[in-house]
C-alpha cells in the first residue's frame, strides 16, 4: 500500500496510517492475517478494529487443517504489532450460541507486543434493523435467495434496532490515537456473564455491564439478540441467533418509570453528558444520541 511502483493506485496519495478492520467473518480473516503473517519488523497496518467477530470462523492456513477442531486459542489474538480494539454485540460476546465469543476474548493489555482493548456493546445484535434488513431493503439478490422482499425473514416481531454506531465512533478515535499519538483508551466494563459465558440480565431483561446509552440505561423495552422464525421453505420454526428482537413495556409501565416524554428527556440528557464525560460517546453525537433516545421512547407510547 505505501509502494511507489506504478502498479500501486495509491502511490500519489499522501497516507500517513493504515488500519485494518472488518465486521463478522472478515474478523476472522483478520485474526488468521494477522496471527500468521504481521510482524513487529514487518507489518502493512498501525492498527486494527475487529467488529463483530465470529470467532467460530477463523480460516485454516492450510486445506487440512478445516477438519480439525479450533480451540479457543486458535480463535484468539494474543499478540499483535499495532493497537487492536475488538467491538462486539451481544450476539458475538457470549458462548450462547455457539460462537465462542466469551471463550475468544483477551484481557485489555498495554503490553508493546499486544495494545488490546475489548469492549461489547449491550443491547446490541449482529443483524440489526438499520445494518441488515433497511440495508438490504434494496438488494434484489438477496430477496430472490431468502424469499423475504427486505432480505430477512418477516416474524412479525420488532427487530432490534439498538444503534451501534455511537460506539463504533468513539472506537475509532480512540484507535487512530492509540496508534498515532500513543493515548491508551480506557478499559471499560465487560457485559457481565457466568463462568460458562452467558449473559446476565437486570430486572429490565436487559444485559447488565457494557457499552451504555440512555437507551438501555433508560429503557423502554427489552432488547433481545435472537428471535423465532418460521422458515418459509420448510414451515418450521427457528431461532435466529443474529438478528434480535425488541418487546416494548406497556404504556402503564412507562408512565409509572418516567411519567412523560419531558421527564425522559431530562434523563436522556444527563445520561448522555455522563457518557460523553466517561468516553463512551462522542461529544459530537451527544445530541444525535438523546434524540435516538427520546424517539424511541416516543414509539414505545411515552407520551
């Protein structure tokens, strides 16, 4: 990527950083890429963001090893020549449904061989609403090849729609100076789990520790990384461990938490200037965020 031969289309470009980064498999290729070829003398990237990281997928180096069994280690990152954040959901950060996020993941380390920090967003799913369905509303492909016109299947559910963006923005700043100016990011809580990697829950039904917004500290619903669907070519009913669904509190239930739209907004607020102060969002998002917050509590029936 920095090679001046004619053959590079980026030989003219003025780059300063290269960072690596990935969503769902790609992570895995990632983890393999960077386990068997990055080196301290020799590596192509000044940091990498893992997101969403299955780690259950991480490619063999070579054809025979796909029949052999991948332990947790071989699924993990213990070292690494520039600074990592790995960012997960809930559905890639327990053992619940076989992804081995919980097994996979490292203790933050400030170490020069391995700058890691990992942190997991509650509330959050793999398959979101913004991020699958509205996003593949358009992909005629997709509908052909799942039967479903907005890339998913219909189980007349409310998909999880918990945003993920806040936390992407605030990882990718922290990354771009760890890397260029040497500013260690913050440890943040972990969502919290038993010895066997499954997710507690508050009374809400909502996932305790994590990456926090006003939307799960002030909760209008319960916020689910799977939901059953009923296959439309065999007619059985399944369970989809990576888009999620959400279940509103009823409106007696709201008003008795919060009594109005005015009043949540107030918490909204506060709990947003708490996060900006702590880190865990951006200053710039900091309204963006209320607003999200308030709009979903007004969908849920607070009035």
């Amino acid at each position: 990527m920095q090679s001046k031969a004619a053959d590079n289309p980026l030989r003219g470009a003025e780059l300063r950083r290269f960072y690596l980064t990935g969503w769902s498999q790609s992570c895995g290729y990632i983890t393999r890429y960077v386990k068997s070829f990055e080196t301290a003398a020799a590596h192509a990237y000044d940091g990498y963001l893992l997101a969403g990281g299955i780690h259950t997928v991480l490619p063999p180096l070579n054809r025979y090893e796909s029949v052999r069994a991948v332990d947790s280690r071989d699924m993990r990152l213990e070292q690494a020549p520039a600074p990592v954040i790995e960012l997960n959901t809930e559905s890639e950060a327990s053992n619940e449904w076989g992804l081995c996020g919980y097994s996979a993941r490292r203790p933050d380390s400030d170490e020069p061989d391995f700058r890691y920090r990992y942190r997991d967003i509650a509330g959050g799913c793999h398959d979101a609403a913004d991020t699958c369905a509205e996003y593949l509303s358009f992909d005629g492909d997709v509908a052909k090849a799942t039967g479903q016109a907005d890339g998913l299947r219909d189980d007349g559910l409310r998909r999880n729609n918990y945003h993920k963006y806040f936390a992407f923005h605030a990882a990718l700043r922290d990354l771009c100076l760890w890397s260029e100016l040497g500013i260690a990011p913050k440890s943040y809580e972990r969502m919290r789990q038993t010895g066997g990697g499954e997710i507690l829950k508050d009374a809400f039904g909502n996932s305790r520790g994590g990456l926090r917004t006003p939307l799960i500290d002030d909760p209008v619903c319960t916020y689910y990384n799977w939901s059953e669907f009923t296959d439309p070519k065999t007619g059985q009913t399944r369970v989809d461990f990576l888009a999620g669904h959400e279940e509103n509190f009823s409106a007696a239930f709201l008003r008795e938490l919060y009594h109005d739209l005015a009043h949540y907004r107030k918490l909204a607020e506060l709990d947003a200037d708490r996060l900006v102060a702590d880190g865990q969002i951006l200053a710039a998002d900091r309204d963006d965020l209320v607003e999200t917050a308030v709009n979903r509590a007004r969908e849920a029936g607070l009035q």
